[in-house]
C-alpha cells in the first residue's frame, strides 16, 4: 500500500477471512516493523481473539463487510489520493474507464461517520450492497474487497487508477462514459479474467523449446517489469509481444509481471492459436496478432495504460504535437474508437489507427498501443508518448500549447528513424 501511494503512515488496513476468523492489520503500527506474528485476529463481531498486538480500529467496519458480504474473503481500506478527492467531493467516479468494471458501474459514495465506529461500518456496507466491490467512504477514504487479500488490494489500484484517469480527464475537458450496458459486459468477462487455478487446469500447450523465441521471451518477461516501474501501468494491466517470422511471444494472462519469467511466457501463431507454453496467453492477443499480420514492419508491440496518454483517451482526444517527441509516434497520436478489450473488434480499430503511418495510438476509454521493430524499440516510443501527453497534459492546464507544423514534424520523423547507434560494421 505504502509502495503503491495508497496511504501515508499507518493510514488504512488490510483483513482476510478464514472461517469465523478474521486476521487484521495491528492499529498504529508501521506496516514495515509489522511481521505476521503481530497481526492480531478478530471475531466476525469484530471482537478481539488472539494477538497480542491491539487489532485496527476499524475491525467493526471489515467485520461487518466480511460477516455480511459471504462472497468476500478479504477487505483493503486506503486513503489513495485520486479516489479520496473524490470522496471529500462527495461524488462517485463515474465510467470513464473500463476497469471500472472490476468494482461495478461507478465507485459509490458511502455517507460520513467517524472512523473506527459500527455508524461508519454501516454506512459503508450500504454502499457496497451486493453489487459493487468497491466504495468510497466520504471525507475518509476507500474500500475494496474481494476473495483473496490479492485480488481486494488488485481492485484497490484499479479505484485508484480509474479516479486518477477521471479526475485528469475532469481537469481539462468532458470525459466520455461507458454505457451500463457495456459495463454490464465486462462485469461478466472479468469473472474469467486471467489464469485458473493450475491445479485444476490442464496446462494450455507444452511448454516451448529453451530456444524457440528465447530472446522475444526474454524480451516480454524483462519489459513487463519495466511497465511498472515507469509507471506505464498497475497491477496486471497492459502487455508485450515479440515477433519472429509467424511466432509471437506474449504475457501469460492476469499473472503479475514479477512472477512472468521467460519460461512461462507464451508462444502464439499469427492467428492467435497458441501453440507453446503452459500458461494461456494474454487476452489480448487478438490485438497483437492482428498488427502483426497487418503490418510487416513490426517486431514488438507494448499495450500500456500510462496515466496521461489514458487521460487523452477517455477524453477521445488525439494528443498533439505539441512536444518534438511525438515524432516517435507520428504528427499525433490518433485515438482509436472504443470496443471491449480483449476482442477480435478492438483489434481491427487499433489497426485502421494505426495504419501504415503511425508507430502509437490511443484506444479510447482503455490505454495506448505501440509498436516498433523490436519489443524495446516499441517500449521507448510508449515511454515517448506517455512522456509527449504528459507535457501536452500539463500545458493545458495553465494555458494553450504551441504545436508544430507538419513539416517540421515530417522532419522530425525522417530523423528518428536512423536515431541511436549503428551497427558497429
């Protein structure tokens, strides 16, 4: 929580559920000195049973979301900064996203009570119901619950994200929001999203020769990591893919990037068929495998949601050249039109934008494709247009960018083709 910006100090707390018993995170103790032997456990009363550490003060509030929610096997309460201004606004955030999906049409306000109380406890159970995974508690803060710790904490950066891309998209414009009915949609998908339980699975294909693609594998398993600490996505979202000849090495699905090693990424044909890997591959590999077979010139291809670019494409507006780098991409970076991700249809509108002509696009109320030769030469110019919306972004905000004109920017384009270092023949 502490790493992902969630909270400061000893703000929020963590539960999760086995049985009768639920285990809880010890009040006012710094998360980095706390050690599983000091996480006390409660009843679902929310009444003290083991530990000699005093449980957090707001034990009535996930004993009550546990006791009356029997789906929910654990609670993750922050004070993450983007969902919390629009608690102290008193306004849900509404769709302008999609991973909204993960918590339910909006991210519902609760009511205001002080903290640690059963009013508090109440209010936020009503906010929840048995439709929505998530809620804002007005003037405090956030929840989120899910099955596992894993999946409560998942949704808990998906809040934070999705109030981060409207908030931004508030700032400068009118975002656009998804209909209830392709909320509705993705709800569903999401129920199957990533990977079952591999001991209830056979694995998907065999796993891939130690040199079929090894260096496309390589290439995917390193960069995904490098997604997150550039800040290029959170949790499991965006993806990578190397090509060779009619191979594709892509992310495994829902698995977080620093367990992706390059033995488990794998290995799909142009069709999208997998034929290597025990794992199954990305859902968006309909996307990936769609360029590939329309655009010969590309090697690699990186699926980010970079918060900035992300901002343009819930406001379904390209980003300008308003800064020299968007050369990397094009003249803009052109925004594809919206369809469910994951889709054969989204794939075919990523590819219509991106042409013959442009290295990125946006894919509206989602993120940013973009492509290159190689998996690190597509990574940079998604480094390059999180970087281009960022400046463009914050030149908005006080005032009107200057843009560049065509030519300079064709100029600009001709130029970064042979940028770098050549071959030392």
């Amino acid at each position: 929580m502490l790493e992902q910006g969630l909270t400061k100090g000893t703000g929020g707390n963590i539960s999760a559920r086995e049985g009768d018993t639920i285990a809880i995170s010890p009040s006012g103790m710094p998360y980095d000195e706390i050690d599983p032997e000091d996480v006390p456990t409660v009843d679902l009363q929310g009444d003290h049973v083991s530990g000699d550490r005093v449980p957090s003060s707001e034990r009535r509030m996930h004993a009550t979301i546990l006791r009356e929610r029997e789906d929910v096997g654990a609670v993750v309460h922050t004070h993450s900064p983007y969902a919390t201004t629009f608690a102290s606004l008193d306004e849900p955030v509404r769709p302008s996203h999609y991973l909204i999906a993960f918590v339910g049409d909006e991210i519902p306000v609760s009511g205001y009570a002080t903290y640690g109380t059963a009013d508090l406890a109440e209010l936020a159970i009503d906010a929840l119901g048995d439709e929505y995974d998530a809620c804002l508690l007005r003037n405090h803060g956030t929840i989120a619950v899910g099955d596992t710790v894993e999946a409560a904490f998942e949704r808990a950066l998906m809040v934070e994200y999705c109030a981060r891309i409207h908030y931004q998209a508030r700032n400068i414009g009118e975002p656009t929001l998804l209909p209830d009915e392709e909320i509705g949609r993705l709800r569903g998908m999401f129920e199957s999203y990533g990977q079952s339980s591999q001991d209830d699975v056979d694995p998907v294909a065999p796993a891939p020769d130690a040199d079929e693609l090894a260096d496309g594998r390589e290439a995917v398993s390193t960069l995904g990591v490098e997604l997150l600490e550039q800040g290029l996505t959170k949790g499991t979202g965006g993806n990578v893919s190397a090509r060779d000849g009619d191979r594709v090495a892509i992310n495994p699905s829902g698995v977080p990037y620093g367990e992706v090693t390059p033995e488990t990424v794998p290995i799909v044909d142009l069709e999208g068929e997998q034929v290597a890997g025990e794992l199954a591959a990305s859902s968006e590999t309909p996307m990936h495998t769609m360029i590939y077979r329309e655009r010969d010139d590309v090697g690699g291809i990186v699926h980010t949601h970079s918060p900035y670019a992300t901002t343009f494409a819930s406001l379904d507006e390209p980003i300008p050249a308003s800064h020299y780098l968007i050369a990397f991409a094009g003249d803009e970076v052109p925004v594809a039109g919206y369809d469910r991700p994951g889709t054969a249809e989204l794939g075919r509108l990523a590819v219509e934008t991106l042409g013959d002509e442009y290295d990125a696009c946006l894919l509206r109320n989602h993120g940013t494709i973009a492509v290159g030769e190689s998996p690190e030469a597509a990574f940079e110019t998604s480094l390059m247009v999180e970087y281009c919306a960022r400046i463009h972004y914050q030149a908005r905000n006080i005032g009107e960018p200057t843009l560049l004109p065509d030519e300079e920017i064709d100029t600009l384009t001709r130029r970064f083709r042979n940028y770098g270092q050549t071959s030392g023949n």
